[in-house]
C-alpha cells in the first residue's frame, strides 16, 4: 500500500502543478488582452491564434487535471476495496482458526462433533 500512498502523493502534486501553470497561462491571456484593449491596438492573425493557443493552453491542462483527479479516485477505490478484502480474508482465518481451537481443544465434544486426528 506504501506504493499507492507515493503514487498518490505524486498524483496530487502533479495536479496542484498543473493547476498552477492553469492560472499562469490564463492570467497571462489577460494581461495580454487588457493590454490590447488598453492601447486599442488591432491585432493580426498571428496575435489572434497566438490567444487561441493560450486558451487551448488552459483547455488541455483542465484535462489532464480531470485525468488525474479520475485516476486517484480510482486508486482511492482500489485501496478501500483492497483493504476491504483483505479484512475479510484476514477476518475469515482468524474466525477459522478459532473454530478449529474449539474443535480440537477436547473439552467439550457434541455428539455431531468428529474427533480429527494427526
């Protein structure tokens, strides 16, 4: 589990990364636009597909953003129900060996009761 714990922790880094560069790259888009407003300047086809770009910027890293937020719900799921089963496993042995210590303790032996021998 030690391994999913490091996985996840680098996941929410990643994230959080990401999630900055995000705010980077669309305050940057602002600065730019009131800048162009601000002076009225015209811009050219390059000036407008280089805004483009900068809200594809911002459009690609809340994806990658979504993909990792599915991917630690996912491993969250994975470690809740992995842990569950090993619970149950776990609970499964001990509540067996206990049964066999009853039943080959020899102290009380029911009539339905068969004696296992070595």
């Amino acid at each position: 589990m030690q391994t999913l714990n490091s996985l996840e922790q680098l996941l929410a880094h990643i994230k959080d990364v990401q999630l900055d560069v995000k705010e980077l790259s669309y305050d940057s888009l602002m600065k730019m636009s009131r800048f162009i407003e601000r002076n009225n300047l015209e811009v050219d086809e390059d000036v407008t597909i280089a805004l483009q770009y900068q809200d594809i910027i911002t459009q690609q890293l809340s994806a990658i953003v979504e993909a990792i937020e599915s991917t630690q719900n996912c491993l969250v799921e994975f470690k809740e129900n992995a842990t569950h089963e090993i619970e149950e496993r776990l609970s499964n042995i001990l509540q067996e060996a206990k049964e066999k210590k009853d039943r080959f303790s020899g102290k009380s032996v029911d009539a339905d009761d068969e004696i296992e021998f070595f």
